[in-house]
C-alpha cells in the first residue's frame, strides 16, 4: 500500500492499495473512508491536483463503493477516534 501525507484543507492521508484497487482517504475531521474499484489513474489524479478536496468532490465522491473505517464525526469533540461500529 502506497501511504502519502497531503497539505490539504480536506484531506491528511491519501493511502492506494493497486493489488486490491482500494483507496483510502484519512479526512481532516477525522474520517478514514476505504473505496472499492478505484483505477490507478485516481489516486495519481489526487495527488497531483491543485485542490485535493476538489477532485475527490469531483472524482471519488459517490463515485465508488466505499465504507466509513472511522465514523465521520469522530474527529470532533474531544479528538478521539472510534473504530466502525465502536461505542
């Protein structure tokens, strides 16, 4: 799995598995989403544009099958995460 960090307002982690064509994306607020499907070509796209939360608005959003691996509000509040489906 290629891991690279991002100088992004969205995004801090932008990690491509290319045997599984899975993406994961590490949000500022403290989201983890993994998608499914994803071609090569979109992560390069990712991290070579201008605006990272752009492209994924552009590109990935509702685009691929994908699941929450950290709920999208677990960055907030006291900043700990919490693992899908923990209480």
């Amino acid at each position: 799995m290629n891991i690279t960090a991002v100088e992004s307002t969205t995004l801090s982690v932008v990690a491509y598995d290319e045997a599984q064509d899975a993406l994961r994306l590490e949000f500022r607020s403290g989201a983890i989403y993994h998608y499914f499907g994803v071609p090569v070509s979109v992560p390069v796209g990712l991290l070579a544009a201008a605006s990272e939360g752009s492209y994924f608005n552009r590109v990935i959003r509702r685009r691929f099958p994908c699941r929450w691996l950290v709920k999208p509000e677990a960055g907030k509040g006291n900043g700990a995460l919490r693992a899908e489906g923990a209480r």
